[in-house]
C-alpha cells in the first residue's frame, strides 16, 4: 500500500499540483515568472554557482528526458564498452558541476547577509531539495554503477507507465532506498516549482537561455567642467 501511495499516486499529485500551479501562477501572476536574480548584490559567486549549475544540470535533464522517451537509442548510443565507460563519465562530471554549482549557491546565501535577507523559505527549500537530489543522483551513479543500462530497465518502464496511465511502480519499488529518495525527490520538485522561483523553467519563450546575463549599466550624467 505504502509503495503505490509513494510510486503511484505521489507522482501524478505532484505533477498535477506542477502543473496546474505553474498555469494557476501564469493567469494571475505573470510577472512573478521570474528568478528573482541577487546578482545586483553579489555577483562573483553568482556567476560561478549559476554557470556550474545550468552547465551541469542542463545536460543531465537532457539525458533522463532521452533515457525515458526514446530508451532504444539511448541504449544503442551505450552499445560499447567504451562508449558505457564514455558516458558514465560525462554523466559524473555533469553531476559534480551541478553538486558544486548548487553548494556554492547555498554557501552564498548564508554568507552575504543582504542576500541571506532577500532569501525566502521556499527558496531555501527548493536550495536544499535541489542539492539532496543531485547529491542522491551522484550516489547512484558512484555507487551503482552503469546506470546508463539499468535506468533503462528500471526508471524508463516506471515512468513511461505513468505517463501512459497503466502504474508500474513494480519497477522501482525493489530498488535501494537511495534510488527511491533520488525518484521521490524528483517529483516533489514538481510540487514545490509553482511556489518557488523555479518556475522560471517554464518562462516561456526560453530566450533567457541564450541571452547574455542581466547587464546593470549605470547612467550617470557627466561632472559638468
Ligand atoms: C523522477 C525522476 C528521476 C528519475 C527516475 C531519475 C533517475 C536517475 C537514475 C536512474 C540515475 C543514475 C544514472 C547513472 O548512474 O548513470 C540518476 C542520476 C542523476 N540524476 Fe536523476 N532521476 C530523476 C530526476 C532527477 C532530477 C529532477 C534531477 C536534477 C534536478 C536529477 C539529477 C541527477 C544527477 C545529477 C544524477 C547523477 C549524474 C548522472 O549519472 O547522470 N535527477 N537519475
């Protein structure tokens, strides 16, 4: 019972309260969509932990999303001995990026006092939330190794049962318990992104992607001789 309260009905109340928060917020609130950057108070560590961070997570999401919806290819593309070794490198190195990008945006919030005073308790706990999940993430990929072949067989049938609405959570509730906290979390970021400035993700168009950082120039009118 616990199991399918955790890897059936968990999931999809997590992505629903995602999902009709995040259209909720939009309709009512569209200005809110937003970062909130401090970059304005502190910049150095700012670009650091957000390029490590964007660089590193990015890529990742990029790998789950292509190891759930096209499993066969993603497969093939882990075909050799070298290619497996290939990718279980990148995915590391991806993660540890990550891992550092966010730990230094904790870091940074706790040190800058003006920006400790412009951070929210939902900012704190999407910080905390993100970092346990990449932390988790890293686990797995250093502990149990060549996940790019058992995620195929374990969280791509799990999560492509969902998203067909015929739950398999046989799939996953077998794993290790740091498997499952890695999955949970993963949803309940879902959850908490309407109520946090994560829901910038879904800032569309993405332009921010690609658009130089905020630029803060200052207008000031030349001494007079
Ligand atoms: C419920 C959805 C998710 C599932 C089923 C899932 C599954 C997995 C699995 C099976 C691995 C091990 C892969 C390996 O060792 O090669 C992994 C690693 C990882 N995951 Fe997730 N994950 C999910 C969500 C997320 C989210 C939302 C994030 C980031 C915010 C994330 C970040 C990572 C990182 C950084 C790694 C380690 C690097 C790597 O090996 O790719 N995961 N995940």
């Amino acid at each position: 019972m616990l199991e399918i309260m955790l890897f059936v009905v968990f999931p999809y109340v997590a992505l629903a309260i995602g999902i009709v928060g995040t259209i909720y917020r939009y309709l009512t609130n569209q200005y809110s969509f937003t970062t909130l950057s401090s970059q304005f108070l502190e910049n150095e560590l700012q670009f650091w932990s957000s390029t490590l961070w964007h660089y590193g997570i990015l890529p990742t999401t990029f790998i789950h999303l292509a190891g759930f919806i096209i499993p066969s290819v993603m497969n093939a593309l882990h075909g050799t001995p070298e290619l497996l070794y290939l990718s279980e490198l990148a995915g590391k190195v991806l993660g540890i990026m990550a891992l550092v990008g966010a730990g230094i945006m904790i870091v940074r919030r706790l040190t800058f006092s003006k920006i400790r005073a412009v951070t929210s308790t939902a900012d704190w706990i999407v910080l905390f939330l993100l970092f346990i999940q990449v932390f988790f993430g890293l686990i797995l990929a250093f502990t149990y190794r060549w996940g790019a072949t058992w995620f195929i067989h374990t969280a791509t049938p799990w999560m492509n049962s969902l998203a067909f609405f015929s739950p398999a959570p046989q799939y996953v509730t077998a794993l290790p318990l740091a498997h499952k906290v890695h999955f949970l979390t993963g949803f309940l970021l879902f959850a908490v992104m309407p109520f946090s400035r994560l829901v910038h993700i879904a800032a569309f168009p993405f332009s921010y992607m690609w658009r130089r950082f905020q630029l803060v120039i200052w207008t000031r009118r030349k001494a007079s001789s």
